[in-house]
C-alpha cells in the first residue's frame, strides 16, 4: 500500500477554502442589505402629510388686498395660498415637469420653475409658459372656526390634468 504523505492536508485545505469562501460571500450579501435596506423604509417628509393651519381667513384676505393678490408661502408645508376666483387654494410647491420647488418671482408677478423655466399663473397655477405638462397641483384646504386648513398628504392632491381654471376645484369660497 502506497501511502500519500499530503492527502490529509489536501482535503482539509478545500474545507478551508469553502469556509473562506462561503464567509466572504455571506459578508458579501450583508453588506448588499446593509446598503439597500435604508432605502427600502418609507421615509416621512417634515411638514408634509398632515394637517397645517395656514392663518385666519380675515387676515390672509386683507393680506391679499394689500399686497395686490400676492401668494402667501407657506414653508413648513410647502405650499402657496393664491387667491383664486371666488375663493382661496393652496398649490403645492412642486414643479409638475420634474418635481422642482417652485418660487413666486415678485419681478414677473408669477411662479417661475428654476430648472426648466415653467411658468404659471399666480391666482390659478395653470402653466403659462415652458416643459410642464399640467397646473401645479391643490392641496386640499377647509375653513375650521375661521381657520383656513390645509391637508398637505401629498398622496391626496387635487391633480388637474387639463391645463385651464375650474371652479370645481374651489373648495374655500370666500
């Protein structure tokens, strides 16, 4: 019988190999979790997804008349309060070309996209110039006590599609 001074060794050096190998590909698949787990959790806008009290209807109309119909911003929720035909809407802040913040420009007297150049009007958000496809869209708003309060759950907006004023729309008469 010949015998094989290495054959022990041998079959333990594979063992030692798959071992090495099977650790490396299980460090491997827990660092690929550990990279895309935080992205997997819903994470929550601040300001956004609830009810936001934007100021009493008395005063943001006087703002209104003094300021020649200039919308009111509103940060923490991320909306402006235009005075629309026959009533108050708040417009979410978002751009409906490629969802960039929207500034009211005070030069142009309306809302002008800084990434594309989409323009819109400041008693209606309807797009008057550039890419966007449709109208910023509505926050829904109500009238609490003479409060005006606006959902800002950016999963419930008044999405208008066509590209024009509808009173329909209007949920805040004054």
């Amino acid at each position: 019988m010949i015998r094989r001074p290495f054959a022990g060794r041998r079959f333990a050096r594979r063992s030692a190999l798959r071992a090495a190998f099977g650790a490396l590909a299980g460090l491997a698949g827990a660092e690929a979790v550990g990279l895309v787990a935080p992205f997997l959790r819903v994470t929550r806008v601040a300001g956004l997804g609830g009810p936001v009290a934007a100021g009493r209807i008395d005063a943001l109309l006087a703002s209104f008349a003094a300021t020649n119909d200039r919308p009111i911003q509103n940060r923490a929720g991320r909306f402006f309060l235009l005075r629309a035909p026959g009533g108050i809407v708040a417009a979410y802040a978002k751009c409906t070309h490629l969802g960039c913040i929207v500034p009211f420009s005070e030069a142009e007297d309306r809302f002008h996209c800084p990434c594309h150049h989409s323009v819109y009007d400041k008693h209606t958000a309807v797009v008057l110039d550039g890419p966007a496809p449709k109208p910023l869209q509505l926050f829904h708003v109500a009238d609490e006590g003479g409060t005006v309060i606006v959902d800002t759950n950016p999963l419930n907006v008044i999405d208008r599609r066509e590209n024009r004023w509808d009173p329909a729309h209007l949920e805040l008469h004054v």
